[in-house]
C-alpha cells in the first residue's frame, strides 16, 4: 500500500501506537490502515458416493481440480459465501451445510473453511470459473492434479471419517497440508 484511502496522501509503515504490528499509517490525516487475512469459504458437494470437483478456469492453478471455494463477500454469512460459490463455479445448489475443515494459512495471509453440503439435485454445469465440473467416486479421485493441499486434506478426512460416519469439526494444523503435499507428489 502507498497511499492513503481516505485523503490519498502517501502511507508509512510503522508501529502505530498503542499497538504492536506494523500497520500502514497515513501521515496526514492518521488513518491507520489495517490488512487482515482473507476468508476462503466453500463446499465439498455430496452427492450419494460421489463428490462434485470443478477443474479451475482461473490461475492461480488453472486445469487443477478443486472443491469450489471462493473468497467471502462483505455483507453475507459463511455458509451463504460457501453456497454462492458453489452456484458460481458448479451452478450446483446445495443445502445441509455444515462446518467441516477449517485451516489457518498465515504465510498467505488466508483462512479456508469448507463445509460438507449435499447437492439439492443434479443440474450443475460449467460455472464461469471452470473448464469441467463432474462427480468422482473416492476411487476416481484425480489426487496429483487437485489444485491445493486445503483440498485434498479436506478430501482426505472426509473419505476417512465416511467409513465411520462421524464428521467433525476439522481443524487442522499447517504440517498436516504439508504432509498431505508431500505425500501426493
């Protein structure tokens, strides 16, 4: 950031005080601009066996398949941006959502939360954001050529804790996405 969205002065970096981080501070009219993670909320869509995987249209990791997720928009809930992006990527609509991963990405500055949802019916098709979108079977995962860790984890609970029918609430440490990125490749 160099310039100040209020008076469009230029910003400093410095410890504003009273705080302890470093914060973009406008000189002039002493805004202090704050810089805090994105959210990045979306579905894992089941459908009997199968699960809904959109192949991205979009960089980053465009052709890699992924669950469909998005960044949250001021003004809605988690499961309506979870929903949304879903219908965006997948024009899949969803309903029993519930909380199921949630993964904390300080390096980048992002937290994921994925929500087990079935799909409402079988009308879902290419959103403006993929090249494909289709339902696999555990068997038929695409695992080298899943766009992000956050997804295969997230793939990889779900599988696991299907065959004891308990979900819970996952929220996993950065080493496990290490570990699952280190194991698929």
């Amino acid at each position: 950031m160099k310039f100040c969205s209020q008076c469009g002065s230029p910003v400093t970096l410095r410890i504003p005080e009273g705080d302890n981080r470093l914060r973009h501070v406008c000189e002039h009219c002493h805004t202090i601009h704050y810089q805090n993670p994105r959210i990045i909320a979306g579905c894992l869509p089941v459908w009997g066996q199968r699960i809904l995987l959109c192949r991205r249209a979009i960089e980053p990791r465009r052709g890699y398949w992924t669950l469909p997720a998005g960044f949250m928009e001021n003004g809605e809930t988690l499961e309506q941006a979870a929903a949304r992006e879903t219908h965006e990527e997948a024009c899949a609509r969803v309903r029993d959502l519930s909380l199921y991963t949630l993964f904390d990405l300080p390096h980048i500055n992002q937290v994921y939360l994925f929500f087990r949802a079935e799909l409402v019916d079988l009308n879902f098709a290419i959103g403006a954001e993929s090249l494909e979108v289709q339902l696999f079977e555990e068997s038929e995962i695409p695992w080298s050529e899943l766009a992000f860790p956050t997804v295969g984890r997230t793939l990889e609970c779900y599988f696991a804790d299907r065959r004891q029918h308990i979900y819970p609430v996952r929220n996993e440490p950065l080493e496990a996405l290490r570990a699952h990125h280190k194991k698929v490749l």
